[in-house]
C-alpha cells in the first residue's frame, strides 16, 4: 500500500500523534481495511515513547457513519459481518495507556459514536450531529454500548437508543457523549488547548491515572484505600515522582515536557 492508498493517515508533532480516518468517500465508515490501519496505528503510537497523546481525527464533513454497510451486505453470505472486528478497535481506544482525544468536526453515527465514547476526551463542534440509529435499520448498539453506557445518562440513553433520534453537538456534551461543544471556527483552539495540558502529565502518572478511571469500585472501602495508599506511594517514589516533585519546587517544567 503507498501513502497515497492509507485509509488512516499519521503524523505527530510535539508529543502528539494524529490518527486520521481518511476515507471520505463512504463518510470514513468502519471497514475491515480502515479498522485494520487504525490498529496499526494505535500500537505503533502506544509503543513509541515520544508519543504522549493520540487525537482520532478525519477528513471530509463526516467524522465517522458506522459500519460498511456495503461491505456488511457483501459478507452476508459467509455468515459473519466485519462489524466483529469493531470489537477490537474498541478495545484498543480504551485500553491505550495513552489520552486519547477524539477531535470530532461532523456527524458520527452507530460505530463512530462507540469511537468517540471509548476515547477518554472528546471535543466536538456544536454544529455536529449524532444519532443511533440502528433500530431503524433493524438491528441494535450491541458492540458500541460497552464505551458507550458507561459515558452516558441513564435516561438519556434509553431516550437516544429507542427513539433513534439526532441531537447536536450540545447535547451530546449534556448527556456525557462528549468532553465539550465548541463553536466549529474554534475546535482546533480547543482540541490543541487540550492537548497541551495533556503533554505536561508524567507519562507513567497518565497511564496509572487512566487505570484509576477503569478501576470497578470496590465493596471493602479499607482494603480499597490500603490498595489506593500503597499505589500512591510507589509513585511518589517512581523516578517520575521525584522529578515531578522537584520540578514544582524549582519552579520548571518537568523533564518529560516537550520543547518547542
């Protein structure tokens, strides 16, 4: 495959790796070739110690419309569909033990919305839409609802998955969809704001911070602040803690901080 063929396109500046769906041309729905390089990129960025944060972003007016219909419909006959395989792309958005920030222009529907749920941020434009629409078609969210559920309100879920409905970038953020709304003319400002904050974070500090946000709750609060403790400690006594806590006291950036 040449460059010009890649479905997911990589660049990284500053700490920062972008990972653009790039397949305009059927709204860059998940199929088995894009969700193939969108894994590939997501261990390639995971594995590369310069990389401190990953941005899911596309081209074209669409930031992702679900699975190849086109693509299902051909596989009809062998009894399986490539939306199986959505399963893993998932998984890798939430297990990555890097932020993942989904930077989101225009409309996502069906996978693309498990996409931006399994991110840990996501920035959208006000002006974007969204829907489930699944039901319509005769099927159910069943691979996306495990990113999804967990971000959004009870109520509002049943709302959206019954009914199908579209809502907008607003309200995507108000029912916990999405980290924040944002006029489109200022979605760049906001996702590299974003960023930024992002890269001042120990690497090590970020991945633990992530597994913080994973951990079940637990049913015996001792053990659980014993458990808590014990954590806290290793990392005030990791060689990143050290530094980090030298850092504030002289007043510096730490030194895992990019520079211009």
């Amino acid at each position: 495959m040449t460059s010009s063929d890649a479905l997911v396109r990589v660049s990284t500046a500053r700490g920062v790796t972008t990972l653009t769906l790039d397949s305009p041309h059927n709204r860059n729905a998940l199929s088995t070739p894009l969700m193939t390089e969108l894994l590939a990129g997501l261990a390639a960025a995971a594995a590369d110690d310069a990389v401190r944060v990953i941005v899911l972003d596309h081209t074209g007016p669409v930031f992702c419309s679900g699975a190849d219909l086109k693509e299902t419909a051909a596989a009809y006959a062998s009894g399986s569909v490539p939306a199986g395989k959505l399963g893993d792309v998932l998984a890798a958005v939430w297990e990555c033990p890097k932020p993942v920030l989904a930077r989101v222009a225009g409309p996502a529907r069906a996978g693309g919305l498990g996409l931006i749920a399994a991110a840990d941020l996501a920035i959208c434009a006000e002006e974007a839409t969204f829907a489930f629409t699944e039901v319509r078609i005769g099927v159910i969210p069943a691979v996306i609802s495990a990113t999804v559920l967990p971000r959004l309100q009870p109520r509002a879920a049943a709302e959206l998955y019954l009914t199908g409905d579209t809502f907008d970038g607003r309200r995507a953020a108000e029912v916990g969809l999405v980290t924040a709304a944002v006029p489109a003319a200022e979605l760049d400002a906001a996702v590299a704001r974003c960023c930024a904050s992002l890269v001042r974070g120990a690497p090590g500090a970020l991945a633990g911070a992530k597994e913080l946000l994973r951990r079940p709750a637990g049913t015996d609060l001792r053990a659980e602040l014993a458990d808590l403790a014990a954590r806290s400690t290793g990392y005030f006594l990791s060689e990143e803690g050290r530094e980090g806590v030298a850092a504030f006291r002289e007043k510096r950036p730490a030194a895992w901080v990019p520079v211009d």
